[in-house]
C-alpha cells in the first residue's frame, strides 16, 4: 500500500540516480528509464484501483503524523493524474528513444526525465503546501534543463522566459507559504482546510487569490499565460509534448486542490474564475488562429484549454469538477498525441511551419489519420472524447446557469476547429512537397515514434468509449473534492 | 593554461583545503545535534574546491578528487533516496528512521541514526553540484569550440 | 514580528521586481537573488520574532520557530541552484549571442507586424 | 440492426479509405453495399413501421449526461432513410462510373461512405445529443468531400466555408439542445417531443436550434456556402447538396415543429427565413451560367419552399411538406446526374459554352427533361403532385396564410423559370445566350451505364406522378409520425379547384419571366447586390482573423518585462484588493523586535539599494553577496544558527559561480533596447510588490490564533527524531522528502549547467584516474 503511493515518486529517482551512474552507455540508460517508467504506471494504476475501491490513502514520510510531517495523500483525483502523467511519460519517452536527437546527444537526458517524472508524481500525491513548492521546484528545474537541451539560441531565448517566468511563481509561491505559516502556523493540506476557515474573510480571499495567481502562472490562465507560447515550441517535440501535457495540468491541479480543499464555500472566487476561464478561452484561441506554426498553434490551444479546466472548477459544483477532471484526463492525452504528431511532421518535412509544409496526407496517410483524430478531438467534434468532455463542462455550465462562459465555450469550439483545418488545409492537404531537411537524427527510428503516437491516439478513442464509467469516476473524484471531509480525516485521523 | 605560483601560496591553499575539508566532515556528522548537516558540510567542502579552483587555475579540479561529479551526485542521490525505499521495502513508512548506538575508539559511544545517510547523500550531492558548476562553467568554458560559432 | 523586517523584507522584494524587470539577464538574476533574500526575510518572518536557537536540552525560555529555518534552508539551497543554472543559461546566451540580453519572441513580434500592417492570410 | 447498420457504414468506410490506393472505384461497390443494406432494410421493415410499430435500439454511452445512444426508426425517419440510403445507393453507383480513372476515386468513395453513415445517423437518432454527434460527422465527412481535390484552391476554401458556416450553426444547435435537455428533463427526441418545454430559456433554445438547422439547410443569410460547395465532383454535389446533408436542417425543423410551432419566435422565424430563401434563391438561379450553380440555388430556393411548410407545424403543410421533400431529391439528384454527365463529355458546365447534344444524348435530355418538368410543378409528374398538396395547405387558410401563399407562388413562378432555363440549356441552348466563346465539343456520348441511376429517378418521378398511391401511403405514415393530425392523401387529379388555378397561375407567370429573360436579367444585373454572401462571409473571417491578431499582438508582446511585469501587477494587486475589500486591519505591529536586528536591516537595505543602481556587473554581483551576508547575520540574530553558516557559505559560492560567468561579459550594462517597460512602470510594479509584500506580512501575521504545529517538533525532536537540534531533525528527518527533493533538483540544475556549458563542444575526455596525494606530488606540496 505504502509503496504503491510512494513508488511513483521513489522509483523514477532511483532510476535517475541509475541512469547518471551508468553515464554513457545508452541502451543501459533506455532500459532503466522504461523500467522505471513502466514500474510507475503500473503501480500508478494499481493505486488507482485501490484509492477508488477504499478510499483515500495517506502514507506518512517518516513516520510522523499530520500536521507535523509531511503527509503524502493520494485521493481519486491525485490517482487519475498520477495514471495519466505516468503514462504520458512512457509513450513519449518511447517516442524520444525512437527520435533520438535530444534523447541521444546529452547523457543527462534520461536522468532528467526521470526526475521531472518524480517531480510531477510529487507534487499530485504531496499533501502538504511546502512540500508542494518543492515538488513544483523538482519539476521545474527538470523542465529548465529539458527545454534548454541543445543550447540552440531560440532555446537560450524561450528558455530565459521560461525560467525567469516560473522563478516568479516560485518566489509568489514562497510568499505565500510565508503567509499561510504567519497566519496558520502550519502547512499541512488537511490542516490548513480546517484553519482557513477561521482567518478573518479579507485575509482568506487575499490568499486565495494570491494561491489562484501562484497557480495560475504555471497553468497559463489569463493574464499569466503570455510565457507559454513563446517558450513550448522552442523544444525539442517530445519533450513539448510532455510540457504540453502535464506541465500545464500540475499547475491546474494544484488550483483545484488548494481551492476546493483549503477554502470554505463562501471564500471561493467563483465568478472571477469564470470570468478568468472564458478570457483565458477566447484569447488562447485568438492567438493560435493567429500563428503560422503547427507548434505554436498547438500552444495557444494549451491555453485555450485551460479555460475550459478552470470553468469546470470555477463552477464549484460537482458536475463542474467532474467535467473538469474528465476535460483533462482528455486533454493530456490529446494534447500529448498532437506534439508528437508535430514532431512527426517535423520529422518528415524538416520544418512544423505552414507555409513550407503540404501534401502530406498524400505521402503520409497514417500521418494524416494521426492527427485528424486527435485534431477533431481537440475541437470537441462527436464522438471522440473531447466532445465528451465539453458536453460535461457544457451542461454543467448550463445547470449553474452561467451563460457568458458557456457562450464563450462553444464559440471558442468553432475557433479551435477553424485552427484544426487551417493545420490541415496547409499541412495535409495540397500537392506533396519534397522535405526540405531532415532534422531527425541519424538512425531515428520513425516506426517507434510513429507507434509511440499511435498508442496515444488509440488511449485517446478508448477515452471516448470508455466515457461513461470515466465520467462516473470523475464524479466521484469531483464529490470527494466538494466534500472535503474524506480528505481531512484520511490525513488527519490518529 | 599554468600559473605562476609560489610554494608558500601552494601550500596555503593546500592547508585550508584539508582544514576545510575535515571541517566539512564535522559538520556533517556533528549536525544532528550541532548547527551543521549535510548542507553545510557539503558547501564548506565545495568551498574549498571552489577556493582550489580560483588558486590553481582549471587542471587542479579536474582531477583533485579523481572521481566524477556525475558519479558523486548520482551517490548521492542514490543514498538520499535510498533511505526513502529501504523502510517501504520492510513494510514501513518511507524515510523511516533507525538508531544505532555505535562504539566510536576515540570519541566513545555515539548515537548513529540512518538520517546519517541520508545527509551524507546530501553532502554528496553538493559537493558534485560544485564540481559541475567549476567543470562546466570553469573548465568548459575555456576549451576551444568546434561548433562553428564565434568565439567573443 | 516587527515593522523593520516587515519594511527590509519589503524593500528587498521591491528591489528584486525592479531588477527582474530589465532586459539584461545578468540584472535579472541579481535581482531574483534579492526577490529571494526578500521572501526568506518573510519566511522567517513568518516564525515570529526569533529567539535562541532550536536546540533540544538548553536551558528552557523561549526558542525560535525552527519549522521556517529548516523552509529557509531549503529554499537558499534551491535559490543557489537554479541561479548557478541561470548563469550557466547567460553564459550561454553570450556565447551564441554575444550578450545576455533577453529578446523579444521572433514570432510575436512578426504576427503583431502583421496585425497592424498588412491583412491576414483569409480561409486556409 | 440500426446500430449494425450504421457500424456497417463505418466499416465500410474506413475499410476502403485505408485501402484507398488499391481500390481505387472499386471502393464504390464495397462501400456502396453499405447504403443497399439500409436502403434494404427500410424496405423490409416498411410496412412495420408504417403501421406505427417504430423500430428503437438503444444502448449507453454516457447516461450521466444523458448521451445514451438511441436510434429509432418511425415512419418519417424512413422516408429520410429512403432518401439517405435509396438515392445514396444511386449515387454510389452513378460515381462508380463517373470516379472512372480518377486517382481520388479511392478517397471520394470512403469518405462517402462515412458520410452516408452520419446522415444515417442523423435521421435515426432519437437523442438530441446523438443527433448533434452524427450532424457534425455530416459537417466534417463534407468538409473532406468538397476538399477532395485539395490542389485546387477553390475546394479547399469552398470546404472551409461549408465547415465553419455549418459548424457555426451546429454549436447554437448544441447549446440550443443542453438548454432544452435541461428545461425538459430529457435529451430523448421522442420525448422531449412528446411533453415539450416551454417558458424560461426555450424560445432561446429553439432559435439556437434553428440557427443550426438554418445554417445546414443554406437558408438565407447562411446560403452562400452552398454554391460555393459546388467544386466538389458532381456525384457528392448530387448526394449531399441535393438528397441528404442539406435536408439535414429541414429534417430537424420538420421534427420540432409540430411541437414548438406555437412557442414565440418560432413561427415568424421560420416562415419569414425559409420565404426569404424561397424567393431570394430563385431569383439567383435565373443568372448564372454554370449549371451547377443554376441547380444549387434552385435547391437553396426548394430547402426556403420545404422549410416554410414543415415550419407551420400544420397538419396538412406537413403532409405535403413531405411529398415535396421526396419529390425534390428525386428530380434534384437526377438533375445533378446529368450535369455531370455532361460535363464529363463537355468539360464545361457553362451553358455559353455548352455544345449541341446530338443523337446518342437523347435518354439523357429525356432525363433532364422530365426531372426538371418535375421541378417546375408540370404535371402528371411527383413534384406538381407535391406541389399541388402545397397550395391546397394554405389556400383556404387566414390572411396571414394567403400572405404566405402568395409569396410561395412568386417562388414558384421562379422555380418554373429556372427550370425552363436549364431545360433549355440541353435542349435549345441557343435560345438562353448568344455563345460568347466557342462551344466545346464533345468527347463521345454519355459513358455506358453512367445514365442508369439518374433514368431510375427520372422513371420514379414520372411514376409517382402518375400513380401517386404508390407514395400516398408512405409520405401519410411519415406524415404522421411527425404529427398524428397530419395525412397526405396524395392524387394527380383533384378537380378544378382554386389549387389548380394557382398551379396555372404559377406556371404561366413562370413562362412568362423566362420569357421576358432577357429584361429580368438586365434588371436583376442592374438590382444585384455589390456583395455576395460570398464577399460578406471572407470579410467576416477576415473580420475575426485581424481581430484576432490585434488581440494576439496585445497580449504577446513577446517581450520578458512586460510579460514580468503584468504576472507581478497582478500578484501583487488582485489579493491587495481582496484583502482591501475585506477591511480588517490587525493593527501595526513594534517598530524592532531586537536591537541587533538594525545592523542588518541596514547592510540589507543599503547592499540592495546598491545593487539595484549599480551600472557594473561585477559590482552588482558583489553587492548582492553583501545583501547575502547581511541575510546572514540577520539569521545570527534571529536565532538561526544553521541558517546563518548556510548562507554564509552559500553566497560564498554564488559569488564564486557570479563572478566565472560574468569574467565573460562586459562589464557595463549596455543601454536596454527598445525599452517597452518604461522605468515609471517598472517603479511602480515594484512599489506595488513592496507594499504588498508589506501589507501581506503584517495583515497574516496578525490573523494567527492557533499555536505552530513547529512546537510538536521542538518537543518530539529528541525523543523521536534522536537529535538535539531541530532544524536539523527537521530537515532530514521530519520534512525529509523536502529535503530529497531539494538535492534532486541541485542533481538536474548540475546536469543543465554541464549541458549548456558544453553546448557545441566535443566530448570531453574522461579524467585520469588520480589520487589526491599523487595530485599533490605533482602539485608539489
């Protein structure tokens, strides 16, 4: 039991600790990173299982009990993230195997992952505010080194961003642990929930606010998000693809978790995130009908997307969380997919603009399906699972009668789709054009790559068929963050 | 690229950097009950490379402790994580602490706890930050360069 | 506490957003070392006044919160980190660039020309 | 069985997509066989369900939103399912021959038969949500369908266009539909039918409804995407623009309107649309010169004909709603057919340009003949039947309905007009235009076989016609379903009557417009409006693309500062104002706390102000490390033992690292370009992060009330943790992972500074192997 929440984070840190020690042989380093990484999925949903059946489970580091050490909580929710994001870690590190590139030409690739694999699986089952800030740190620092791999100067540029960007949201998340401490005297999730709620009102809506603009930043919302576009498409594909996944979505996880967990109903900014949720929304798919990159299209969707998560939390309803919780177990996956698949175009043209690509349905009709499916998904067209879980959000919205931000999310629906065609048009169709160069290192292997994608693509309809119980799932999750006791007494029981 | 140097300042650096070396070492293991830790006792250590650094120029580092600083942060972490894992292998929580009473010749009995290992870990890890630090930024940087791009 | 840590603490963060606001790279990272000397003071801060140090088997009276110490400790060690990569990223900015300085995104800056110049692309 | 034949549909397309290249038209008999199955099917079980024993299958999806997936199978879904699957199956055949040698016949063939899946599932649908599912299938499978030859500019934008036009209106329909599940309860048609809603949010819903049952069946001021979908090959102009896709809106008013006629906006909306349409459309069908544009806005003009009478949710305007709506596909699809055919042979469809059809063409201008006699409502043939019904709806009705009726003959006026014109264009093309190009010439007659399914409509509407009971029963039962008052009684002969006047009256008033060709043109040149919906459509994407770019170029500055600035403003503003809005204040705390705080307050201060002016970078660097130090002796005073040695060593270091990096660059800091933060903004954002910061700190520390969970810790260090100092228990023990996680990241930003200082050097060599005494005996110490 215990080890089954803390081998998602252990065992990717003792793969990191391997794969540095094996230093320069490669196979040896791949077999450790894919064990490590199946090892986590594995246990991830094995957890998943179990925190669904018994409920939640808490496993005290140390031995020492809530509040005073660090708690490690893996609820409904924390268990659906850590199977996503592990999962995504493995195809895509597939995916980098089969691309070489970065994956190749640095010995401390692996490592890296690796630890950005710990940190991501951190900050999702870490019940404790401080612990979260490091978790968050652990992630970052993998993702600064993973964006900068290579050194090219557009790396070095978005890089900067980036970095000095996130190095902001790790200083506001420092004061606000500062705050929490001066008024609470303690930083512990469960804790904090029952504390809150004593602080005087103005003092309690200045944190949460202060908590929404810390998480804010790293999941891109409105008007944090101007880092994202600029920073994402730099990378190498895979490792965007693992950024555009997850990255995002720890942050978005984090603004669940410390909204619904830590504020009393009455603190919950719920019409400013909604107000948030549809500008983010709007302005997210404004810029990327804007742009003339398969990648950085694909980057201001991140965005855009975002808004659709927070407009299932700012509802604060169960139907608004479970829509939410399903929107991103979509997103992750489709989202992850539609990199790779960039990187596929990449790979077979040598440049992801659409003004130099065309005809590859032509050349590449798998390619072409690969991205059709993922594409149509992204735009919420029936019946694949975006739609799914746009209805989700979309009835929701309906049901707490919040018309501005359900108008917002269908206009929003068509924009995604226009952007899909405009990929599609420019990229797909046309007469074939001859690659200009090749940017796939020597010996890639584009058969694993391309079946690292088709995986995804597949998880992604079976997303679709399987959204019944996985809204059933999601609703649980959603009843259990609304309630909030189940947590706090998981945690805090003697 | 070769300094000149003096014995005496040869010798200088030499001394400070035993000194603080063992220096280090107490603070790591006087750290449970001391002010110290691994932390400590791992950036004093750094220092004095850092200090051998400045004082012999680039080829002093590279081999002064004969091992890499890959090999020393992946022991490191290796050892920190390792005392996460080996409690949840035998059915406890992770990070579980154990005390030993250990028999020390000189210093008489003392109470040795696997936080001990754990702090070593972390002394191992800075102390390999550092290295990379002055390989990467010290050394590297004044290796000739075979990208094509313009040396500034 | 005290209104004269509270105003240092300030005033560091002050500093260290003014500093983080420029374009030299080099000036950032100065001033996100101050940002974080700033939120230390806050954080310990955050333990109350202070007093004699955390150790057990003293002679009894007041002792500092230890709980933001040991936060401290962390987060100057992460501090330490990420700056040594922030130089390490401005080392090789000088080194592909010339200089530290942060520029504008290439492609922002091309779809804002088109914005405001000429039309955009209609349909496909 | 609805849903095997749907996945039968599904299959089949995939199947001969992904063996497209190999296929080839043979594509069309595999996917063909889809269509034959429905169309089989319905046939089978007509007499069932015409005897109102309707057909459900159901099974679930998601329930909790109520998408589960019915389908149903009543008597009006099967007329649609003839329509849909019958001349589906015509079609297939006809692009069988007409995909002859073409590389994209493959292609076209899947993607139809993906596309006849949707429609299949649109009509039998019986959950709104399904229904909106295979209706934006419809929309994605034609967006491939009109970009099939996706060289050519034009289809790909013609596609977009369809798309984002019919997309538009299915997302309002979309909303139209939660909104409805929800003030009724049920997202299942027949029920939602059955005890309709009404109040609150329904008249919204229902116009959102409309627009996306306006927008797929090209009703003015949507109509535009329709002709301009015309570069798509013929066959799949034929299926989707004349026989399936776009009766997909018509469809769903029929649906709707028995039960929501009455509901406010409904009726004038829908009436005064589909009139518009009617007479707007066929006004444009008299002007161009392409058949096939001339064919797409007389089927604009008969979607307005059908949408005003399904809209009146009127008994009897539904029964002949329904006759029109298979009398249409029939003479429609057959008349797009032959178009084809000859366009296959001419390789024009410009009637300026069309050649004399000679001897061997004769079946086919029989054909185009008869179909288009259809259209014009000449008897005995199925559309004057059809049409005849119509009128007789109205005839009899209020002002209002005479109103109605009037414009309804003006249209058809038109719609005999344009008939006659395309008529002629076969027959006596030099009737219409004086050729201002030479006429092509033509490769050979029709290819064999091709003329086939356009004969066996042709033959069915010369057969309705004449014996219009072999329909009655079918149009009645469809009739019916969707309203249990309505019944067509179909017959070719009624008597003379004030309907037959009016059928006289229509025909005459027709021949007499294409008549006077000549003037109506000329004044309708003269009339035209300057902008297309076409024009208005591009300027409205241009619209939101400049939009969109102005907002994009607003908020992506792309520039570090600004993006620092704004995250920085808002931190510090958003809770400030929070906090504010809250209005507790826990008074001003002391002024100091110790004496020995003052001293390093002030290195503090000073080292920071320092740093922050200087103009040299190593300066700065180096009174950073003062502020350190200074951090460090505020950690002596505050009790902090571990901190302060901590510090001090660290910033040792850092000064170390500061100063390897900067010995590289130049000392000074150049001038900032393009300063797009000014120094007055950047001295505000940081007095706002100042006095929030101070604001902060002083309003949480006066909020504490419960005792730091830090005084377990202090007690339990010794006992539990086995040491006397608790910051170190703390660390490596207590809140041990933060510990771990730390040295993990100092593990990656070593791995990231090793990267980007080696970035573009050759690997390095490994060390050799040295001890530090044999380093010393070289050194020499």
């Amino acid at each position: 039991m215990t080890g089954l929440v803390v081998g998602p984070i252990l065992v990717p840190l003792l793969g990191a600790a391997l794969a540095m020690a094996l230093g320069r042989s490669r196979p040896a380093q791949r077999v450790v990173s894919l064990v490590a990484l199946a090892t986590s999925v594995v246990l991830s949903a094995l957890l998943l299982v179990r925190v669904d059946d018994g409920g939640i489970v808490a496993v005290r580091a140390g031995g020492w009990p809530a509040p005073i050490g660090i708690t490690l909580v893996a609820d409904r929710l924390a268990a659906i993230m850590l199977v996503l994001a592990t999962t995504m870690l493995l195809a895509v590190v597939v995916y980098a195997i089969g691309q070489g590139g970065a994956e190749r030409d640095h010995v401390g690739f692996h490592t890296v992952y690796l630890i950005l694999a710990a940190g991501v699986a951190g900050a999702f089952l870490t019940g404790d505010l401080f612990n979260l800030f490091v978790a968050f740190e652990v992630m970052l620092m993998a993702s600064y080194v993973l964006l900068t791999l290579g050194g090219r100067p557009d790396q070095v540029r978005s890089g900067m961003t980036y970095v000095v960007i996130s190095l902001l949201a790790s200083a506001l998340f420092l004061v606000a642990l500062a705050f929490v401490y001066a008024a609470t005297g303690t930083l512990s999730l469960a804790d904090l929930s029952t504390k809150v709620a004593e602080l005087p009102a103005g003092v309690r809506s200045g944190l949460a606010l202060l908590l929404i603009v810390v998480f804010g930043i790293k999941s891109a919302i409105f008007p944090l998000f101007f880092w994202l576009p600029d920073s994402y498409p730099t990378a190498p594909s895979p490792v965007t693809a693992v950024f555009a996944g997850l990255l995002t979505k720890v942050g978005v996880y984090a603004l669940i978790r410390t909204q619904t967990l830590l504020f009393p109903a009455d603190t919950q900014p719920g019409a400013l995130l909604l107000a948030v949720a549809s500008l983010t929304m709007v302005v997210g798919v404004l810029g990327a009908i804007s742009q003339h990159d398969v990648k950085r299209i694909l980057s201001f969707h991140i965005v855009s997307q975002i808004g659709y998560m927070v407009m299932g939390l700012g509802l604060f309803t169960v139907a608004g969380l479970a829509g939410a919780v399903l929107y991103i177990v979509h997103h992750i996956v489709v989202k992850t997919s539609l990199f790779l698949v960039a990187g596929l175009i990449e790979a077979r043209s040598g440049t992801a603009e659409l003004d130099r690509l065309s005809g590859l349905a032509r050349v590449e009709p798998l390619l072409a399906a690969l991205f059709l499916l993922p594409a149509l998904s992204l735009a919420g067209i029936p019946p694949f699972s975006g739609f799914v879980a746009k209805l989700a959000l979309l009835d929701a919205g309906v049901g707490a009668e919040a018309w501005a931000v359900v108008a917002a999310s269908l206009a929003v629906s068509l924009l995604t789709l226009y952007s899909m065609t405009k990929i599609w048009a420019n990229a797909f169709w046309g007469p074939p054009r001859e690659p200009e160069s090749s940017v796939v290192a020597v010996g890639a292997d584009r058969r694993l790559m391309a079946g690292a994608t088709a995986g995804l693509v597949a998880l992604s309809l079976g997303i679709a068929v399987a959204s019944g119980p996985l809204y059933d799932l999601a609703e649980r999750a959603a009843t259990d963050l609304v309630d909030r006791r189940p947590y706090i007494e998981a945690v805090l029981e003697p | 690229m070769r300094y000149r140097r003096s014995v005496i300042f040869d010798a200088t650096v030499t001394l400070v950097f035993d000194g603080a070396l063992v220096l280090s070492a107490y603070l790591l293991f006087a750290g449970h009950n001391q002010p110290g830790g691994g932390f400590v006792g791992g950036l004093v250590a750094a220092g004095a490379i850092a200090l051998h650094y400045v004082a012999g120029g680039g080829d002093q580092v590279r081999s002064l402790l004969g091992v890499q600083p890959w090999t020393l942060l992946s022991i490191g972490l290796a050892l920190a994580v390792g005392t996460a894992v080996v409690p949840v292998l035998f059915g406890a929580n992770p990070l579980d602490q154990e005390a030993y009473q250990v028999e020390l010749l000189v210093l008489g009995k003392a109470k040795a706890t696997t936080a001990l290992v754990f702090d070593a870990g972390v002394y191992l890890v800075v102390v390999g930050l550092m290295l990379m630090i002055l390989e990467g930024l010290g050394l590297a940087s004044d290796e000739p360069l075979d990208d094509g791009e313009v040396e500034r | 506490m005290n209104l004269l840590l509270v105003v240092t603490a300030a005033f560091l963060c002050a500093c260290g957003t003014y500093l983080v606001l420029s374009r030299h790279l080099s000036r950032v990272i100065i001033g996100i070392g101050l940002l974080g000397h700033g939120v230390n003071v806050l954080l310990v801060l955050s333990g109350g006044d202070g007093g004699r140090p955390a150790f057990v088997g003293g002679d009894g009276g007041p002792v500092a919160d230890p709980l933001p110490q040991a936060l401290v400790l962390t987060a100057i060690v992460i501090t330490f980190g990420v700056i040594a990569f922030l130089l390490a990223l401005a080392y090789r900015s000088w080194r592909v660039t010339g200089n530290d300085e942060v520029e504008d995104d290439v492609e922002d800056r091309r779809i804002a020309r088109e914005a405001h110049q000429g039309e955009p692309e209609a349909s496909t | 069985m609805l849903f095997g034949l749907i996945a039968l549909h599904a299959a089949a397309g995939l199947v001969v997509l992904v063996g497209a290249r190999r296929l080839g038209r043979w594509g069309f008999v595999v996917g063909g066989t889809a269509p034959l199955a429905a169309a089989l099917v319905a046939l089978a079980s007509a007499g069932a369900v015409l005897d109102g024993r309707s057909t459900t299958q159901r099974a679930g999806w998601v329930p909790q939103l109520g998408l589960t997936l019915d389908l149903r199978l009543d008597a009006f879904a099967l007329l649609m399912v003839a329509l849909v699957s019958g001349i589906g199956t015509l079609v297939f055949a006809y692009a069988w021959h007409y995909f002859a040698g073409s590389a994209y016949a493959g292609r076209a063939a899947g993607l139809l038969t993906l596309f006849a899946g949707s429609m299949l599932g649109v009509v039998l649908a019986d959950n709104l949500l399904v229904l909106y599912g295979f209706w934006e299938l419809t929309s994605i499978t034609s967006y491939l369908l009109i970009g099939l030859h996706d060289d050519d500019r034009d289809a790909r934008d013609g596609a977009l266009h369809a798309l984002l036009v019919t997309g538009l209106g299915g997302l309002a329909m979309l909303g139209g539909f939660v909104l409805l599940g929800h003030a009724a309860g049920t997202l299942q048609l027949s029920a939602l039918l059955a005890d309709p809603p009404s109040g609150g949010v329904v008249p919204v819903a229902l116009v959102l409804v409309l627009l996306g049952a306006f927008t797929k069946s090209a009703q003015y001021p949507f109509h535009s995407w329709l002709p301009r979908a015309m570069v798509a090959p013929t066959p799949i102009s034929a299926y989707l623009h004349s026989a399936a896709m776009v009766k997909a809106g018509v469809y769903l008013v029929a649906r709707f309107a028995p039960a929501f006629a009455d509901v406010g906006p409904w009726r004038p909306l829908v009436v005064g649309v589909g009139l518009v349409t009617m007479v707007a459309g066929g006004l444009r069908a008299l002007r161009p010169f392409d058949l096939k544009q001339l064919l797409a806005f007389g089927t604009i003009s008969q979607l307005g004909f059908l949408v005003v009478l399904f809209g009146l949710g009127r008994p009897e305007a539904t029964a002949a709603a329904c006759a029109l709506l298979l009398a249409h596909a029939l003479f429609k699809a057959a008349l797009f057919m032959v178009v084809g055919i000859v366009d296959h042979a001419a390789h024009t469809r410009d009637l300026r340009r069309l050649p004399l059809l000679g001897a061997g063409w004769r079946a086919t201008r029989a054909v185009a003949l008869v179909s288009a006699a259809s259209m014009a409502a000449i008897p005995p043939l199925a559309g004057f039947v059809a049409k005849e019904k119509a009128y007789a709806a109205l005839v009899h009705g209020d002002a209002t309905d005479r109103a109605i009726l009037a414009v309804l003959v003006v249209g058809s006026m038109l719609t005999v007009a344009y008939s006659a014109r395309f008529a002629a264009a076969l027959w006596r093309p030099d009737l219409l235009v004086v050729p201002s190009e030479p006429r092509t010439t033509l490769d050979a007659g029709p290819r064999h076989g091709i003329l086939a399914p356009a004969l066996v409509l042709a033959s069915a509407t010369a057969l309705l016609g004449l014996w219009p009971a072999t329909w009655s029963r079918l149009v009645d039962g469809a009739a019916n379903s969707l309203d249990p008052a309505a019944h067509a009684h179909l017959e070719l002969w009624h008597g003379f009557n004030a309907t037959l006047a009016l059928s006289a009256i229509t025909l005459a008033g027709g021949a007499l417009i294409f008549a006077l060709r000549r003037p109506v043109s000329a004044l309708q040149a003269r009339l035209a409006p300057r902008r297309s919906g076409v024009d208005a459509y591009d300027a409205s994407v241009r619209g939101v693309l400049r939009g969109a770019g102005w907002v994009t170029s607003v908020v992506q500055s792309g520039s570090l500062p600004v993006y620092a600035g704004i995250i920085l403003a808002t931190a510090a503003l958003a809770p400030l104002l929070a906090m504010v809005s809250g209005a507790w204040w826990p008074g001003w705390p002391d002024a100091i706390g110790r004496a020995g705080q003052i001293p390093a307050a002030g290195m503090l201060v000073a080292g920071a102000t320092a740093a922050t002016v200087a103009t040299r970078r190593f300066a700065a660097a180096l009174l950073l490390g003062v502020v350190g130090y200074g951090m460090a002796l505020l950690f002596v005073v505050q009790g902090a033992p571990d901190l302060a040695l901590t510090q001090f060593a660290v910033e040792t270091l850092s000064v170390v690292v500061f100063l390897l990096v900067l010995r590289r660059l130049p000392d000074r800091f150049e001038r900032e370009s393009q300063p797009l933060l000014g120094r007055a903004a950047r001295l505000a954002v940081s007095a706002l992060v100042g006095v929030w910061v101070a604001v902060g700190a002083i309003a949480f520390s006066g909020a504490r009330t419960a005792a730091p969970v830090s005084e377990e810790m202090v007690a339990r260090s010794l006992p539990e943790g086995y040491g006397e100092n608790v910051v170190n228990v703390i660390l490596v023990d207590i809140r041990g992972l933060d510990t771990m996680g730390e040295i993990t990241v100092l593990v990656a930003a070593g791995i990231g500074i090793a990267a980007l200082a080696r970035a573009g050097r050759p690997p390095r060599p490994r060390p050799e192997r040295r001890s530090i005494r044999e380093h010393r005996e070289e050194v020499g110490a």
